[in-house]
C-alpha cells in the first residue's frame, strides 16, 4: 500500500508474511513533519499492529494496519500512540 497523508502526517501501511504458518501481519509506520526534505522524521517506527492478529490476506492485513493509523491519529488525540 503506498504511503498516505492523514492530516499533518505521513502514513505507511504494509503487510509482512508469516515464515512458517501461513497468514499476513499488519505493520504502521507513521512521519511527521520534517524541515529537510531528504529526511523523514519518524514518529512512530515501523512496526507490527494488531499484535494477536493474523490475517488470511495481504490486503487484509494492510486493511487493519490503515485502521490503527486512523485510530492513533484522530482529531482528539495528540498525535502519535502506541497501539
């Protein structure tokens, strides 16, 4: 899934295959703003969402991962938040 801007912040939502069971992973990275436009000021590190969760597809999976970031970066919250 490409990255996407949600509000003031750049969001990449992607799926990582299970090694040895089958089933996807939902993982988020999320970036804020950043004054070098060669540099990517990283917020929330990549990382697997949705920790128990397994998901039969990579769509799936990217699905959930798109669900977290909206969750984490609703207008009341202040930014960023670990899931």
């Amino acid at each position: 899934m490409p990255s996407e801007k949600i509000g003031e912040y750049e969001v990449e939502c992607s799926a990582v295959e299970l090694i040895g069971a089958p089933g996807w992973v939902a993982h988020l990275a999320i970036y804020g703003h950043s004054h070098n436009p060669m540099h990517r000021n990283n917020v929330f590190p990549d990382q697997r969402v949705s920790l128990d969760a397994v998901f039969p597809t990579k769509e799936e999976a990217e699905a959930e991962a798109h669900r977290v970031a909206l969750t984490m970066l609703t207008p009341n919250s202040n930014g960023p938040s670990e899931h």
